[in-house]
C-alpha cells in the first residue's frame, strides 16, 4: 500500500508546468530535491520537489525509475 506525504491536486500547475501544494509544514518537513509522493487515494504520483516557498511546495511528477535513483522509495517496515 502506498504512504502519500502530502495531499496534493496534481492537476493544479504554475506557469512552468509545475505542480503546487500549501502544506504548513513544508519549511521544516521538506527540502529540495527531496522524493515524494503526492496526490491522493487513487490518483498519486512520485515527486521531485523543486521549490519551497513559505507555506507553498512546487514539485514535478517523476516516474518510479526517476525516484529509485534519486531517494528511497521504500518505507522500513514497523516492527
């Protein structure tokens, strides 16, 4: 089952055809170039985060290949 780490409209872009998410705890929680999943129950995709600005998180849908080389993709198990 998938983890989804931020709920995100992936059909909601910017100017350069990025996605946008507002997430409160971005500035902490994420930096760029870090690997995600975004989206929701359904409709998800793995993402590289470009930008972070305050509240505000632009990112680009990457494929599964693209996530394996640039982070994990797998979450250890809870024990």
């Amino acid at each position: 089952m998938i983890q989804i780490d931020f709920d995100a409209d992936l059909n909601w872009v910017d100017d350069e055809d990025r996605n946008i998410a507002k997430l409160e705890d971005a500035p902490t929680r994420y930096k760029i170039g870090d690997v995600a999943i975004a989206g929701r129950p359904g409709f998800w995709s793995w993402v590289l985060i470009d930008e972070i600005d305050g509240a505000w998180v632009f990112f680009r849908q990457i494929s599964r290949q693209e996530a394996e080389q640039r982070g994990r993709t797998v979450l250890p198990a809870n024990v």
